[in-house]
C-alpha cells in the first residue's frame, strides 16, 4: 500500500506537523509574491464531485500563486465518471497527469478510497458529511491569528453538528490542543455523531450540549456558526424542520463578549444575518481569505516533502461485514477490500469511522 503524504483527516498527522502548515501560511501571508515559483512545473488536479466556490477556487488561486499549474473538473458528468468509472480508477489515471491531486466527494471515505489507488498524494477537500480538513486548516490559521493562539478557549459550536464535516474536523483538531471548551449548540436530532463524541471523551475534553444560542453567547471566546446541509437530509420535510432554527442576528450579539469572534465555514443561507457582517467581531469573510494562504502551504509541505508518510489503512480487510453507514463509499464501489480497525467486539469502518459490533 503507498505511503504518500496524503491529507485525509489531519489525526494523521503530529500537532507539530500542523504548526508548522500554520506557521508557513502566517510567513506567506506577509508576502506571497515571495512564493510564486516554489512550483514551477508541478500540475495540481483538483476533482470535484460536488459544488464548491471557497474550497476549491482557493486551492486554484493558491497553486496558481506558487508558479504552478491546474487541472481537473467540477461538473463530473463532463467527465468518465458519467460513464462509470470508479474513484479508484479516475484516481489512478489523474495522479499520472498531476502532481497532488484535490478531491471533493459526497460518499463518506472516499478521499481515502481515492488514496488507496493515487501515485500522488491526495487531499480531502470533503467527503460527504464526514471530514474537512483544509477547512480546519484555515479555521486553525483564522484562531491564531484573531485569539493568539489555539489553547484555552471557550468556543460554540452552532447548528448542523451531524452533518457538518467542518465541525467535526474542528472539533478532533481542536481537542488535541491545551484546556479548550466546547459548547455544542444544536437541535436534539442534529447532534453531534458518535464517532465524535468518542474522540472528545477519549482526550478528556470539556464539553456541554445545549439547544439555544441565548444561553451560552456570553461565555464564549469563538462562536462558529454553521449551514443546516440541505443535501445531505433523506427528505425536504426533514431538512424543512431543522432549517431557520438559528439566526444570529445583532441582538443576539449584544449579550456576546466585545472580543468574541463569529467564524463560518461559509456559504451561509440565513444563519447569520447579514447585518452582522458590520460587527468587528464577524470574521468570517477574512477566514474565507485566510484559506489561500493555508492551501498554498499545504501544497508546499507536501510537495517538498516536509510532512510524513502515514499508512493509510491500519486494520485489515473483513469482508464478510459490511459497514452499517449506507452513506459510506463501500456501499457505493463494491470492489473495495471492508477495511476495518477492530477493538474488541467493535469493529470501525476504515474509510468513513462507523462503528458495527461484532456477532
Ligand atoms: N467552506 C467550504 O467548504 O466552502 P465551499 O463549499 O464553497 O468550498
């Protein structure tokens, strides 16, 4: 199996790896002119499955900016896959004619199901409702740069907490830094999954459920507002009764800390209204900018090789399971080897982290 420096969840990776991806984004957010031939000659391909304007625009501008050169689509029935062809084979063609390859999915794990078959490194620009951990990157960058600093915090984490990938690669990140609170602000049925749940109470972290914006905005350093997914709900009723729950509007703002900070993964429909974008503390659109800056360091570090090479799969193939998430990619591409890490009587989905207990 390859050992590439793929970007699939940043837990493959040490902290000290993801200070220094910050670290290199802050020097290069001074002067990125200084940058613009560190890839000269190198080709990025960015794949996406799935719309996107922020993730995968910045990517381009930031491969753009280092000297290097774009390929790809995001309108996949313009290319074979409308004709079947699998992520395994559309990522092994792709790697021979790019450098790092960039891929947006709406199947949970299939980043990684593209990695098991890429000669390039791969990145996860989001893998249906699972992880997105460029986006974390640029929220990384956005809190060093607004709060000083990633220890010690106090941040809300608001609206769509089970679909929203944003808010669980935040969310793992986040929980490997020092003496951080988390306040989880959702419905009961838009709840933080599991497998989440799971890496917090591993690490020991602080952390409360609650239902309403009102009764926790004074106490905190950061609220991250986010979208209700819309695509990924099993129906309009459902998705009609958990949207316009939550709006951050300026009166809920005048009972926030004056250095609170409101951050957004973006697009935003209605959760933040639009009159808050004139409040100092709304951060969100710089955050948006900061994700050129973070994915031209990104690319560099993987490009020269300053990152390590994880394994991709550290279980073993039980192919007589089948993973219970029927939004995971081995549902989707039967072909693929039911890589799972088992403990005990669990046994955890390598590509998309549900768990099945074992008969
Ligand atoms: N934050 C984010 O992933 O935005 P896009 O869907 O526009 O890429």
């Amino acid at each position: 199996m390859n050992r590439l420096s793929h970007i699939i969840d940043l837990d493959m990776y040490s902290v000290e790896e993801w200070n220094m991806i910050i670290s290199t984004a802050m020097e290069i957010k001074k002067d990125p002119s200084k940058y613009s031939e560190r890839c000269k000659g190198k080709i990025m391909a960015t794949l996406f499955y799935e719309p996107s304007t922020r993730t995968q625009m910045s990517f381009q501008s930031a491969m753009i900016r280092l000297g290097g050169s774009i390929i790809g689509f995001d309108n996949p029935s313009n290319s074979s896959v409308s004709k079947g062809e699998t992520i395994g084979d559309t990522a092994k063609i792709v790697s021979t004619y790019s450098d790092i390859l960039v891929m947006r999915n709406p199947s949970e794990g299939s980043v990684k199901a593209a990695a098991l078959h890429s000669d390039c490194p791969v990145i996860n620009a989001g893998d249906g409702g699972h992880f997105h951990p460029t986006q974390t990157l640029t929220d990384l960058l956005t809190l060093t740069i607004e709060k000083g600093g990633l220890n010690g915090l106090k941040i809300g984490l608001c609206g769509d907490l089970k679909y929203g990938r944003t808010v669980h690669s935040l969310l793992k990140a986040l929980s490997r830094y020092k003496d951080n609170e988390f306040i989880l602000i959702s419905t009961n049925e838009l709840g933080l999954p599991g497998y989440i749940k799971d890496v917090l109470n591993a690490r020991g972290c602080t952390y409360k459920e609650v239902n309403t914006i009102d009764e926790v905005i004074s106490e905190l350093d950061v609220l991250y507002m986010t979208r209700i997914q819309k695509e990924r709900f099993a129906s309009e009723e459902e998705y009609n009764r958990q949207k316009d729950v939550y709006i951050l509007d300026t009166r809920k703002m005048r009972s926030a800390k004056k250095d609170m900070i409101v951050m957004h993964p973006l697009p935003r429909v209605d959760e933040i209204s639009v009159e808050v974008d004139k409040d100092p503390r709304a951060k969100y659109f710089e955050q948006a900018g900061n994700g050129v800056y973070v994915r031209m360091a990104l690319i560099l570090c993987v490009l020269e090789g300053k990152l390590s090479t994880p394994e991709l799969i550290k279980g073993k193939a039980l192919n007589d399971i089948s993973c219970k998430n029927p939004k995971c990619i081995t549902h989707k591409e039967p072909h693929l080897p039911h890589y799972f890490r088992v403990a005990g009587d669990i046994a955890e989905c390598e590509f998309c982290d549900e768990r099945t207990l074992l008969d």
